[in-house]
C-alpha cells in the first residue's frame, strides 16, 4: 500500500532545512518525524524540478503540489482511463440520465475502468471544484421556507370505503428549523392561502421574508430573474406583512430548508401515521399534530436543546405581529362590462358605473364583499350574494335619465299633471294608467301627455285634456292631434236636450199590451 504524501508545509520545511539550515537527511527526518529515505526523494523531486529554497515567488501552489508530492510514477502498471469528468456534468442535464447508466457505458468502453464508487467520487471532486456551496446563515425571524410534500395521506370515507388522498403543507422557520405541517383535501388557493393563515398563527407570528417553491397557487409565471406572484397571494403577504421571494427554479440548494423539513414530515409523520385509517380530515390533523410535537420537542442530534427551544429563544421574539383582522380569503377574475354596465361573477350580476361600458375590470370575490377594479382603482363595491340569474344594482351607477325613469310611480305622474299643469291633465293621466293591466305600461304615454306642455303650453294641454274628458278620448294621440289641429281652441258642446216623448194614435203604448194579452198566451206565462 502506497504511503500517503506529506503535507505541503513539511516538504516546504524538508527544503528550508536543507537548503538554510544545512541538516543531513536523517536529521531532517528526527524533526519531521520522516525516514532519510523519504527526506532523500523529496530532495531528488526538488531538484529534478529545479526547486531551491527560497522558493520563487513566481511558483505557483498548485505547481509545487505536482512537482514536488505527486513525482513521476514509479508504477509499473498501466493507469486506469479516468473518466471525462466534463463530459459527466454534460450528460447529467439532460432528462433521465444517472451516474449509473454513466458509470455503465463507462465501463463497456473501458474494462479496466474504475468502479462505481471511485467514479461517483472523481465526478463529486470536480462538481465541488466547478460549484462551490454556500453555506447559508439566516437571521432569527427573517425567512419562512413553505411547500407542499410530494406523497398525499388517504382518508377513508366511512360510507363508501373509497378513499381520497389529503395533501400535507409544511412551513419550517429558517433559524430554528421549527416546523409546522397540516393537511388539507386538496392544493387549491384557497387551501393554499389557509395553510398560510395557520402556520403565521402557530408561530405567533410572520417572518419578513417568506420563501416557497414555484407552486401555480402562488406563482403565475415562474422566472429565474422575475418571477411574477399570483395576486391574491400578494395580497396575503401585504397583509401578514411579509415579502414573498420565490426559489429559482429547478435549483433545490435554494430551498434546502424546507426540502429538509419535507424530508422529515414523511419520515416522523407520514410513516408514523402509515398504518392508520382515518375518517375525516379532522382526525387526520389531530395525529398530525401529536406527531409534529414529537418533532419539535426532540432534542438534536449535534445541537443542544430543541426546535421547541431554539424557537422559542431565536425566533419568537423578534417575528413580526399579527394583523388585528384575519385575512379572508379572495379570489379575482377578469370581466368585461355589459351594454347594461354590470358584470357577471358566479352567475350573478353586479352593476358598476355606466361609464365603464364595454371596458374591462377585475372583480375580487371573498365570503361576503365583491370589489370591482378598474385601472388598480376600486369602482365598485357589494355585498356577495348567491342568487343565481339575480343582479344587484347600485342606483348610484344608473345614468341620469335611468334614475329619473325608475324614480317615476303612478302617484308621482298624477301628482306632477295635476300641480304643474291642472285637474283636467291628472283625470287623464288617471284614465291612461287605469287602462292597462299594470300602471308601468302606461308610463310612457302619460310622460307623452305631460311633454306636450313644451309645444302646446300648459293652458291649452289642460283645456285639450277637458275636451278629452267629456268626448272619452283619453289617450296620446287623440290629445296630441287636437292640439295640433287646434280643436281644443273650439268651444266645448253643451250637452244635447232630452227629447219629449212623440204622442200619435198609432203608438200603442206598454198599458195596451198590458191589457191585451192574447188569450192563448196565457199559459205560457
């Protein structure tokens, strides 16, 4: 077995006595506890490689490392084919290739190849030497590191037996590694969003920065550079008043933290839970809860204490406060106005400012508010309602000439014929609303009336509306034509006299067939 070289301080030194002090090799060895002949090849190298002392200070580390501990070989066996480490780290990016399958082709090409291990080995050298890690320090109550783990837990419906699988979030604090996890029926936003809602609340607290992993409920375009936030999500973290960074992508070296926590939240909790049936939701985030203690109260391997502890003393003093008001969960669509400015969300309709027809807005729904946004500025705001088919309308966004048309009734029509123009004019709008089946229907021709005020004047619409009285000719177009003709000018006829009653012989009168019935008649009667 080949010794191991010495160290670059004592072949220097090796050099120094030689060279300065004038020791023979033996004595050079008793002060660096080496054999004369070890001493005597390092001086041989030194002075095949034309090294002196003092060493030059041209000469490079890595140099005298080559030259001086690594010597020609003395071997006499043929060296192995090292592997192209280059070539490795090339493959290793595209889809589906493993050290392995690598490692295999590796050795079909060359039989006297390295094994495997000393393959992986000789890769890792040169990965280290390309990447080199940092090591990450994080301040007390800066990140929050979230994701979701990739395995699901089933629950068991107790009816059916079928089952249907709950997924697990896990939040783990950057300083302290204290971990929170819950489950939930789904990764949906609004599960998404509750399970932010819920760490913040377990830890008392928010941290300034809260880091996760590209998920679509919290990221809409995942970028390297510009990663662009889902908006509700945003609006989250302004409210807990927090910033969300998202990791880079495809690199797990920027969420290592919650990669661990992942790791043990399957391995402490989902293991542990493995033989269990649960029933409902409820029962499974009860045993979570027992098993996430059993994590944060287990002393650390290499650390004193606990995550319960360090959390307690790094972390809870200086996280941020809780917002006096939980945040309740949004959710925003995009809409487009309609002719009759309203917008449609959920099946129901809800009115904005009849200036915004035909423009296009953002609603944000939550359990009891819709907001309606144009420009980033709120136009509209109503209670939520679940009525489907059904439309709130705020008057306040009706134009002008709309507010007047729905302000009018049946007792405001008769009311403004009867004061601004006469008596006459409120009987006949009276007539034209009794007319139809519902006074609605007669709105437009009783303000048709009204309006011939404007041409005619209000004396002669109230004389034509006496006229239209007495002949029955109530309605637009009769009151409309005799002003236009000028017949409510003309005098109004008196009313015709009752004729008498013509006597002549041959009038029987009702006395004669009183007194003569025919005789045959009588039984009829």
């Amino acid at each position: 077995m080949a010794r191991k070289p010495v160290s670059m301080r004592k072949a220097k030194e090796i050099l120094r006595l030689k060279h300065e002090q004038g020791l023979t090799n033996r004595q050079i060895g008793a002060c660096l506890n080496l054999s004369h002949v070890s001493v005597g090849k390092y001086l041989r190298r030194a002075a095949t490689a034309g090294l002196g002392w003092p060493l030059p200070e041209n000469v490079r580390e890595d140099a005298i490392d080559v030259l001086l501990l690594a010597g020609p070989s003395t071997s006499k066996q043929t060296p192995r084919p090292l592997p192209d480490a280059t070539q490795i780290h090339r493959e290793l990016q595209r889809k589906h290739v493993t050290l392995r399958l690598l490692w295999e082709e590796y050795r079909r090409e060359h039989l006297d190849g390295y094994g495997y291990t000393q393959y992986c080995e000789h890769y890792r050298r040169f990965r280290d030497q390309l990447e080199p890690r940092l090591r990450q320090t994080y301040k007390a109550g800066e990140k929050l590191f979230v994701d979701w783990t990739g395995d699901t837990i089933p629950i068991t419906d107790a009816q059916t037996g079928q089952t249907h699988p709950a997924s697990l979030f896990v939040a783990v604090m950057g300083a302290s590694d204290y971990i929170f996890a819950t489950a939930f029926e789904s990764r949906q936003q609004a599960f998404w969003i509750e399970a932010h809602i819920q760490a913040w609340e377990f830890f008392g607290g928010a941290t300034e920065i809260t880091v996760l992993d590209n998920e679509k409920t919290g990221v809409d375009r995942a970028c390297r550079y510009e990663p662009d936030l889902n908006r509700c999500y945003a609006e989250l973290a302004t409210h807990y008043g927090t910033v969300v960074i998202p990791a880079r992508p495809n690199d797990p070296r920027g969420k290592a933290k919650v990669e661990n926590a992942v790791l043990h939240a399957e391995r402490r909790i989902m293991a542990v839970l493995r033989n269990m049936t649960f029933f409902s939701l409820g029962e499974l985030n009860t045993a979570i809860r027992n098993a996430l203690r059993d994590i944060n109260e287990r002393p650390f391997q290499k650390l004193p204490g606990s995550r319960r502890e360090h959390f307690e003393q790094v972390d809870r003093p200086v996280l941020r406060p809780l917002p006096s008001t939980r945040y309740e969960t949004a959710r925003w669509q995009h809409a487009k106005v309609n002719i009759d400015y309203h917008i449609q969300a959920d099946w129901h309709f809800y009115s904005v400012p009849y200036r915004l027809v035909n423009q296009a807005v953002e609603v944000r729904l939550t359990a009891r508010t819709v907001e309606v946004f144009h420009r980033e500025r709120r136009v509209a705001l109503h209670p939520r309602s679940y009525e489907r088919g059904k439309a709130t309308t705020d008057p306040a966004h009706r134009p002008l000439s709309h507010q007047r048309h729905l302000d009018w009734t049946p007792g405001r029509i008769i009311h403004w014929a009867e004061t601004d123009v006469g008596a006459s004019a409120a009987q006949v709008i009276t007539h034209i609303m009794e007319h139809w089946p519902h006074p609605e229907m007669g709105y437009r021709s009783s303000l048709g009336v009204m309006n011939l005020a404007r041409l005619y004047g209000k004396e002669r619409l109230e004389q034509a509306c006496r006229r239209a009285l007495q002949v029955d000719a109530c309605s637009y177009r009769c009151i409309k034509s005799m002003l236009k003709t000028g017949l409510d000018a003309q005098p109004i006829p008196a009313d015709p006299p009752i004729a008498k009653p013509v006597v002549h012989v041959n009038l029987r009168g009702a006395t004669y067939y009183q007194n003569n019935q025919h005789p045959n008649e009588e039984g009829l009667c």
